[in-house]
C-alpha cells in the first residue's frame, strides 16, 4: 500500500525509506508498490490488468515529484515486482532442475537394476521348490532366535543389572510417581544394588548380558522388588 505513505514522503526522506532507512540487508531485493483496490462488493472499475498498469505509473510518477534516486525507480510499481519474480522463478527453476533430473537418472539405473534382478530371480526360482523354501527358511530363523533369547557373549552391547539399573534411575530421575527402590530401608541405588549382589546373590549379577538371558535376570530382580513390596 504504498499509495498510504505519498503523503509522508518527502525529497529529504523518500530515497532512504525505499532503501529501509539501512535495516534491510544489502542483498535483499525490496519493492514499494501499491495494488489495484476497490470497493468491497462492488465490481472492479475497470480490467484488473489495466488497473495495474494505472497504479504502477501513479507509483513511479508520485516517487519521481517526491525527488527518489533514479536508481531505485526500477522498485516502484507491481509491474517491476512482476517482472523481477518471473526472471527470479525462471532462475530458480534452472537452478533446481538439474539436481532433479540427476536424481531421476539415478532412480532410473536403480530400477533397471532391480528389474534385471527381479527378472533373473523369476527366471531361475523353481515354484515346485518354494513350499520347501520357505519352509526352510522358517525353521532357520526359529533356530537363530534360540541364540537371541539365550544371549551371546561379546556382543557390542551387553550390560551388568548394576548398569541396566543405574541406566533405568537415570532415564526416570525426574520422575517421582513410584519408588525406585523397593522399600525406604535402602537410602538408595546403591544400597538396593548391594544388597542384590551380596545378600540375595543373583545369578549373573555382575556378568555382561544381552538378549533372552539378559531379560530373564531383569525377572529375577523384578521379582526380588516385588517381594519386598509386598512385605
């Protein structure tokens, strides 16, 4: 609405408030303009396109009384914003299409790639021995999952239950709504866990776990908790 301010604008000020008084950045593009308005629920007085033919020229003429750098003329009107936004989508557009079409490239050689596969599997997959496969393949992935619940020695990740604990305190140190231990006569984590170690002796305690054989002395520990919170 720059038709708003000709009235405030002056040949000491008008060049310095087009250029916004140095707190826009000097890379930033600006424009002033004023857009084509009527009456609401009246029709437009005349083609909309002429309408802003007429603002842009009332802008520049009423900038050009009020004294403006020639050099920021080229900001003033809708028609030299429209203009600087087709060059600008034009630009953006060749920018951005060719990292597309690399990309639909690679997805083309991807999918080839997989189609000679799922071709060549086609090709060479006996249906008669499918039954038979799949059954082997279960029985196979039934067998590895004795080794998960059982748990494997030298894994990246095993823990002690002293660590699983400290781990489980941490994760819920801001969260009061239960006890973290099972009875107020251990002053805390460390009490709990030495009386786990020394006094009850359970199985494992110190040694590092994973999997199935991990979860099943969590049990005995919950169990151990339990008891006390029955007492």
């Amino acid at each position: 609405k720059l038709d708003k301010y000709y009235s405030d604008l002056t040949s000491d000020n008008v060049s310095a408030w087009v250029d916004g008084h140095g707190d826009l950045p000097e890379y930033l593009t600006r424009f002033a303009l004023t857009l084509p308005f009527w009456k609401e629920g009246d029709q437009p007085p005349k083609p909309f396109r002429d309408m802003i033919d007429d603002k842009t020229m009332e802008d520049m003429n009423q900038m050009s009384q009020k004294g403006l750098n020639p050099k920021y003329m080229s900001s003033i009107g809708f028609k030299h914003f429209a203009s600087f936004m087709e060059k600008k989508i034009e630009q953006m557009f060749v920018e951005s299409i060719s990292p597309v079409l690399t990309k639909l490239k690679d997805f083309k050689g991807t999918n080839a790639k997989d189609w000679t596969d799922l071709k060549t599997e086609f090709t060479e997959t006996d249906p008669h021995r499918i039954l038979s496969t799949t059954r082997e393949c279960g029985v196979s992935f039934a067998k590895g999952l004795v080794f998960v619940m059982e748990g494997q020695l030298g894994l990246d990740y095993s823990v002690t239950l002293e660590e699983e604990l400290q781990e489980f305190h941490q994760f819920h140190r801001t969260n009061d709504s239960f006890s973290k231990v099972p009875t107020q006569e251990f002053a805390g984590l460390g009490d709990y866990v030495e009386y786990l170690r020394d006094e009850a002796k359970l199985a494992s305690f110190d040694v590092n776990l994973n999997g199935g054989a991990q979860f099943r002395r969590l049990m005995s520990e919950v169990e151990i908790f339990l008891r006390f919170s029955e007492i």
